[in-house]
C-alpha cells in the first residue's frame, strides 16, 4: 500500500509553498505477521485516477530495478557455483595425495603443488550416501558438531542447490584449530567467512558434494578470511556405507587451523571428523 506525503511551507498570507513530497510503502500484516493482501481499490474519478496510475507506474519501475538486481545476483553465483564444483572435483581426482597421518581409520593426506598446499581428510561411515549428502549440505548444523564454527547463519537462498552463508570462528595465528591465540582472546578478535555453499548430486553412480567456497568482503571486528576451495565429496561404497572425504585449499587464513595437525603434533582433525562421523550416525534415518 502506498501513501503519499506533500510537505508545504505555510504563509498567513499568499498561498502555501510546495517544499517536498514522498511516497512510502507499508505492508499490511495478519495476526500471524505475515503480508495481508488488500482489497482491490477503486479510485476517485480524474484526480484520484491519475495518482493511482502514477502509484503504479512507481511500483513498476521497483520491481524492474530489484529483478535486474536480484537477476544479477543469481546469475553470479550459479557461475561461481559452477566454479565451486569444478575445483573440487578437479582437488580430489589428485593422484599425488601423501598420507600424513592416520588413527582409528581418519586419515589426512596432503597435496603441495606451485607453493599452494591441500589437504584432504576421509574416513568411512555407517550411512548410507543420500543420507550423509542430506545432513552435510545442510551447514547450518555444522557447529552441532563442528566446535570450530562458533556460528553460521543463512544469509541468502540463491536457489535450490546454492545458499550464502556467514561462518564465525575463531581467530587463531599460531597453534592448534580451536586454540585462538592469548592476543586475540584477549582482543575478542573472531575470523569469519562468507561462503557460497554449492549442493550437487550426480546425475549418475559417483560422488556426491556439497562444496563451500567464498566471496571476500570486508566486516567489522572481525578479521575475513577467504577459502579458495574446499568441500566434501560422498561416495557410497559397499553394505549401504559412505566413504567420506574432506577437501581444502589452504589460503594463509585456514592454513593456521591445520599446521599443527599437518605436523603430526595434534589431533584436533580426528576428533573433529570423529564428531563428525558421531552425528551422521546419530541422524542416520
């Protein structure tokens, strides 16, 4: 619904002097909060006719400017969501992985090429993969079971398959992921990460991802990092399991959460994906 305001400058004598007009919109809500539909409206004959025709011409060109806007944006991320699945499918083919380390059936492997370093971590679970695809594309969940995602929250829904989220974590520069320096506990300094989260099934027998990655932007009181790519990659193996494998690109924003890992001196990737592996379990039906 929209209203109209003039604004006038009023003299005791002449006539008034026309300063400003606006127009707002008001959305008119149900007990339930939700958009009311209002009765269609008859206006006033000439006057009354011309403004209502003028309303809607205005409404018109806001629709026009938010669909290009909004189209832009859509078409962006399915590009970049293209991108996303590209990478990491590409990341995972790797045939030179190392294994670094290994405990319980977890392993982390790494990858060095042109002075940029991966790192992929897999284990089997007893799930099935469309369920495992489900619960892991749904990164909302993630801090049930992640403790280094302190938040996510769903900043947008592109589309079926491609959601923007905000991820919180925090700040580390030396140690172990999960172990923020003294300094930066003390400054309450938080790293966050703007991610295009990017859903794919195959459309035949394979893997299966659901693949983060990031657009950088700037925040306050936070330090953003950036992932170049990173994700996971599902493949159904034999009495209805899933193999399970982590992918990362490690940018110097990541690279500080994984060094000690990758160094064999902790084993913080473990109990991560052993958490992990716990609420795929626990939600397997």
């Amino acid at each position: 619904m929209e209203v109209g305001v003039r604004a006038e400058a009023y003299h005791e004598e002449g006539p008034n002097r026309h300063i400003n007009s606006a127009f707002m919109t008001f959305e008119v809500l149900d007990d339930g909060g939700k958009p009311r539909t209002l009765p269609r409206i008859r206006p006033e004959p000439l006057e009354g006719q011309r403004r209502f025709q003028e309303a809607t011409a205005r409404k018109k060109i806001r629709l026009d400017r938010y669909v290009s806007s909004n189209t832009f944006v859509v078409q962006l991320c399915v590009y970049l969501s293209f991108n996303n699945v590209s990478a990491l499918k590409m990341l995972a083919a790797r045939s030179s992985w190392r294994l670094s380390c290994e405990k319980d059936q977890v392993q982390l492997y790494t990858l060095e090429q042109k002075s940029m370093l991966s790192f992929k971590i897999e284990c089997e679970v007893d799930v099935p993969a469309h369920r495992a695809f489900d619960l892991l594309a749904e990164l909302s969940n993630r801090p049930s079971w992640d403790s280094h995602y302190k938040k996510c929250e769903l900043i947008q829904l592109v589309d079926n398959d491609d959601f923007i989220y905000r991820v919180v974590t925090p700040s580390v520069r030396h140690g172990a992921m999960g172990s923020p320096t003294a300094a930066n506990q003390a400054k309450g300094i938080l790293q966050d990460f703007i991610l295009l989260a990017s859903k794919r099934k195959p459309c035949g027998s394979g893997s299966v991802e659901p693949d983060p990655s990031t657009c950088v932007l700037h925040g306050h009181s936070y330090n953003r990092g950036e992932v170049l790519c990173a994700g996971f990659t599902i493949l159904e193996t034999k009495d209805n399991k899933s193999l399970i494998s982590y992918f990362n690109q490690a940018s110097p924003e990541v690279l500080p959460y994984i060094s000690t890992d990758i160094a064999g001196l902790s084993s913080s990737f473990y109990h991560t994906f052993c958490s992990c592996s716990q609420y795929l379990t626990r939600n397997r039906l």
